[in-house]
C-alpha cells in the first residue's frame, strides 16, 4: 500500500516535468523567462506610438508653412488689373486727327465748318444703327402667328355664314363700317364669329376690321395684330356669288405698322375651296383639298386678249367708266371685262390663271382734281368717299407679289408705306395689278393717258361754267 501511494504522488506531480525536463524544472522557470519578452514587446509599442505622434507633429508643421504662400499670388493679381491704365492710347491717336484739320489754309476756312456738320450728321446716322438691331430682336422673338392659325380662323367665319349665303340671305342693311361702307346682316354675324374664335384662342393679339375697327380683348400686351375683312365681296356674298373671299392678314408691328410689316397672310374662297397663303420672303401657295398647286401666271401681253377687271362699288360710274371705255371695247370680244366687287378675289385670280390683270384707278382722279370731283365720289358713296382700304389689300397684296405679280398704284409707286390702320380718304389708294411686267407698263400707259384727257375735259368744262357765271 505504501508502494501505491508512492506513486500516485509520482503522478500527481506530471505538469513540471513537462515544462522541465530536470528534477530542477519544479521551479516555474518559463514563466519566468516570458515575462521579459512582454517587456520588450511594450518597450517597441511604446517606441511606435512616440514614433507615430513625432510624424504626425511634423506632418501639422508643413501645411502651417504653406499657407502664407498662399497669400503671394493674392498680392501679385492686383498688379495685373493695371494695364487697362494703357487705353487712354486709342483716345490720344484720336485727338490727334482732330488737331490736322485746323491746319488747313485761312482761305478755306468756311470749309472748315462744312466739314464738321457732316462729321456731326455722320454721328447721329450711326447711332440709330445700333438702336434698329436692338427692335429687330425683340419683334423676331414674337413668333408670326401660324398658317394653321390662319385656317382655322377663316373656317370658322366661312361655316358661320355659309347658311346665309347658299340661301342668299343676309341682304339686311344693319349699319355702316368704319370706312363708310355699308354693313349688312351677313357681315355682322361674320364679325360675330370672327370676335367669338379669338376670345376663345386666348392669344394677346389684337385685331382690326371692316365693321370693328382696332380691337383688342385682352390684358396683356398684343404681341401680333391681324387685319381681317371677314367677307371681302359682301355684294357677292349676300347674292350667292362666287366673288367673295375670307382675307386675313398678320404683322408683328403693333404701333403704326405699315404694308411692309405684314408677315403673312391668307385668303379662303368662301363659295369654292381654294386657300390662298403667302409668308413674306417664302412665296405663295395655293391649297384645294390636299393639293397644293403653285401660281401661274398670265404672260399675256396683248391688250385684245386682254382678261380683266375694274372694281365698281362706290366709283364714280361717270368717272371710270369713260375712261376705261376704249379698252373694254378693245377687249371685249377675244378678252373679257367684269366688273368686280372684292379686290382680294381678283388679286387672287392672276394667281389662278384666269385673269390677265385687275384695275381700280378711281382714286387717281380723286387725288389729282379733288376739288372737281369731291361730290361725285361723295354721291357714288351715299355720304362716303370710298376706296381701296389698306384690310381689303394688305392679305392680297402679299400673296399676289408673293406670286410674282406686278401690283402698283394708277401712277406706277408701290404700298410700302400705306398705314395699315388707317381708314381715312387721305391713307386710300389707286391699283394696277397684271401678271407680268410687259402688260402692266401696257396699262399704266393707257390709264395714265386716258385720265390725264379726261382731267383736262373736266378742267375745261368748269372754266367754262365759271365763265358763264
């Protein structure tokens, strides 16, 4: 038993043998040696983290020395700002021909202020020039109002009427326009639905018309302005006749425009299909159905074949009759002469090729020999002079010089500065229009002459009746 218990201390004691190979190795020994090994190990920690915070020192000093170089260029982008000190130069070279010019003889002194007016006048001459670009901007900001714009206006008024007119009707006299013409029932209910279209488009605009005048329905600033004759032809129309036309014509110009400022246009036969529709500078088209067919023009230029009109309402008869007379003869029989009631219809005509050329030379005498024929016009009107007003031409005129046609006034001048909204005697024109050059030089030639004979008969018939008073 003894034995046994012997060696179960023996076994008892196995883990310092295992870490001491001796006898000796009872003494905790390794521990011992680890220790020094911790140490070291906190000694080196302690060595990276000096070493770390010693480089974190010297990284905060490098920037600190930065920044006051910084600051330098700061100093040196003032000194840049003083070349603009050099341009006093350019006013010294131009001083320096002003000097020159005192210069000259004592003799030629007076030139001298000649010289200098027209430098003066040369001065304000390139001062607008700026000023113009700067409007030009600004109107070609607005955008010209649509041709689908246009075509919806026109078929509104033509659906509107149309009633009136295949049953013409209408006929009733209901009051008079701004220009002194008569106004019936189917030209009010035309600006009745001309008015409504426009309210409902809620576009700043403003319009003038036949019947209306200068309107405008809105708050805002117009930006376009239409010129609308809502039946151009009313006679025509009323009777059921195909010689009336819807004419609508657009500018961007809204104070004092003139005929140059109108940007496009179109006309709409009321009782055929056919839309006529021109924008300035881009030619002149012609719609009927879904065929868009281009002008043609006439190149007749022989007075016998001669295809014409003369616009008749509330001219003078005693007047334009005698004096178109010898070329109605001419033309009778191999041409052809009508009468007409719509300038905008027979400008569209040479369009189409079915007339040579149209003519309205009443206001010629009205403007040469007032005082002879004041009251025959005044009677021919009912109370009115009445002429060609710049709404029944504006549209028409564009379209047809869109065209090519060749439209002037009974004395040769062109519409550029005919006032757009302006209805007066004063603002009234004459017409010679005709599909070709050679044929209107014709026709001024023969109207010029005949109304100058006829202007010496009439002058020569109220001498004598003076001398018989």
């Amino acid at each position: 038993m003894a034995k046994a218990k012997h060696s179960s201390k023996g076994k008892s004691k196995p883990t310092p043998k295992k870490a001491g190979k001796s006898a000796a190795g009872k003494i905790v020994k390794p521990a011992a040696k680890k220790k020094p090994l911790a140490k070291k190990l906190k000694a080196v920690v302690k060595k990276l983290l000096t070493k770390k915070s010693t480089d974190k020192k010297s990284v905060k000093k490098k920037p600190v020395a930065k920044r006051p170089v910084l600051k330098k260029p700061t100093v040196k982008k003032v000194v840049v700002k003083k070349p603009p000190v050099k341009k006093p130069v350019v006013k010294q070279s131009v001083a320096k021909p002003a000097v020159k010019k005192p210069s000259a003889p004592p003799a030629k002194v007076q030139a001298v202020p000649s010289t200098k007016p027209k430098m003066l006048a040369a001065v304000p001459e390139t001062k607008p020039v700026p000023a113009a670009p700067v409007a030009e901007p600004v109107r070609s900001r607005v955008k010209i109002l649509p041709r689908e714009f246009l075509v919806a206006l026109a078929t509104t008024i033509k659906s509107t009427i149309a009633p009136l007119i295949k049953e013409a009707r209408g006929r009733e006299i209901v009051g008079s326009a701004v220009s002194g013409d008569t106004t019936f029932e189917v030209d009010r209910v035309a600006e009745k639905a001309l008015l409504s279209f426009l309210k409902s488009a809620r576009i700043p605009l403003a319009y003038y018309s036949e019947d209306s005048g200068y309107t405008t329905f809105t708050n805002a600033q117009p930006q376009n302005l239409l010129l609308v004759d809502p039946i151009d032809g009313t006679r025509a129309a009323k009777s059921g006749f195909e010689g009336c036309v819807i004419s609508i014509a657009t500018t961007r110009v809204i104070e004092r425009p003139c005929m140059t400022d109108v940007d496009n246009a179109l006309i709409m036969e009321i009782v055929g299909d056919r839309v006529f529709y021109a924008e300035r500078g881009k030619g002149a088209r012609i719609v009927q159905g879904d065929h868009i067919k281009r002008p043609k023009l006439s190149k007749n230029a022989n007075l016998e074949m001669l295809a014409w009109t003369m616009t008749v309402p509330a001219r003078p008869a005693e007047l334009i009759f005698p004096t178109a007379a010898k070329l109605m003869d001419l033309s009778a029989l191999k041409g052809g002469f009508f009468a007409c009631n719509s300038t905008s219809f027979s400008l569209t005509r040479l369009l189409t090729n079915q007339l040579d050329a149209c003519v309205d030379f009443a206001n010629r005498y009205y403007r040469d020999i007032p005082d002879l024929v004041r009251d025959a016009f005044i009677n021919a009107g009912r109370g009115s002079v009445i002429g060609i007003e710049p709404y029944d031409l504006a549209a028409s005129l564009l379209i047809a010089q869109e065209a090519g046609a060749i439209v002037t006034d009974a004395y040769g001048r062109n519409f550029d500065d005919v006032l757009l909204l302006d209805s007066s005697v004063d603002n009234q024109r004459s017409m010679v229009a005709a599909g070709n050059l050679e044929l209107h030089g014709k026709l001024l030639r023969f109207f010029d002459t005949r109304i100058n004979q006829y202007e010496q008969l009439l002058k020569m018939r109220a001498g004598g009746a003076a001398g018989g008073n």
